[in-house]
C-alpha cells in the first residue's frame, strides 16, 4: 500500500519519463486552390482582411505586385503570393484580400491570399525536407512540407526570408 506522497513521487516518475515534444506554430492559409502553405509564426507580423479598393495600385511593376497597401503608418508593397511563386494567378475580381504581414530582417510585404486557414501546432519530425518531387518555381521558397491526411492536401513551409528577398520583387 503506497503513502499519499509515495503515490505523487510515482506519477512525477511517469511524467518525467514521457517525451516532450517541441511544437512551432505556423499561420495556415491557402497559396492557391490546389496548394496550401505554412508560414513561421514569428515572420507573420499580422492577418487583417483589408477592401481590394484600398491597394493602390502602382504601374511598371511585376505582375505580382498588386500595388501598395498602408497599415499602421507604414506602406507595404501588397503581393499576389500565388503569382510570385509561379503558380495559378489570384481572381482578380476579389472585393475583399486576405493579408498576410511579413517582416524579416527589416524587409517586409503584405502577402495577398485566397483564404487564411488558422494556426496549426508541429513538431519539427512532422516536417518532411526533401523537396525534390516540389514544383520548380517553388524550391526557391519552400523550406519543407507536411502530408496532410487523407482529406488534406500537402502544405508547404515557405521561407519567408526568400520572399521577402525573390528577385522578382527586387527587379
């Protein structure tokens, strides 16, 4: 028969014999219809849905940059993320962008995507590196994926450095 505190220092051996798994929380969203992709938690600055009216756009730009976007008395060039990386264009009849903010190294974009989809918690084992069988507009940016289940599609952890950084922007 085990004392009240026999029974407490037992459980703290169990407890302390499970793994403690890391977990990174990474922003969700759609790239385009068929692709989903994770951003680092700590790039992403803010998410705000903001009128397509209040971009302005700006002319003799790359295509992907839909204009400039200001937002707490800074000006973001307001990017077509799904464009930038060589997939299938935005709708360009949106009344409404979702905006990702994106800071990294005193750069920064407003990223424009179909659908923010939430946060989701991984360890660093979940994240596979191999991106090879990637799209080759997308290896540049992509940092690793995730499988998702039998009803979710791969997503793909960007490098939002690269981004902030692609020469298409930079041009």
């Amino acid at each position: 028969m085990y004392t009240f505190l026999e029974q407490a220092n037992h459980q703290d051996v169990q407890t302390d014999e499970q793994p403690q798994v890391k977990l990174n929380t990474y922003l969700k969203f759609a790239i385009d219809p068929q692709t989903i992709g994770l951003l680092e938690s700590e790039f992403t600055q803010e998410v705000l849905t903001v009128k397509a009216t209040h971009v302005m756009p700006v002319p003799n730009k790359p295509s992907c940059i839909l204009g400039i976007l200001s937002r707490h008395r800074r000006v973001y060039w307001a990017i077509d993320l799904s464009m930038l990386l060589g997939l299938q264009p935005m709708d360009q009849n949106h009344q409404l962008y979702e905006v990702i903010l994106v800071s990294a190294h005193q750069l920064s974009l407003a990223l424009v995507v179909p659908n923010i989809l939430g946060t989701v918690n991984l360890s660093d084992e979940q994240i596979e590196n191999d991106i090879f069988s990637t799209p080759t507009a997308l290896k540049p940016y992509i940092k690793g994926y995730i499988h998702g289940n039998a009803k979710e599609k791969i997503a793909y952890l960007l490098k939002a450095e690269n981004i902030l950084r692609s020469t298409i922007l930079h041009s």
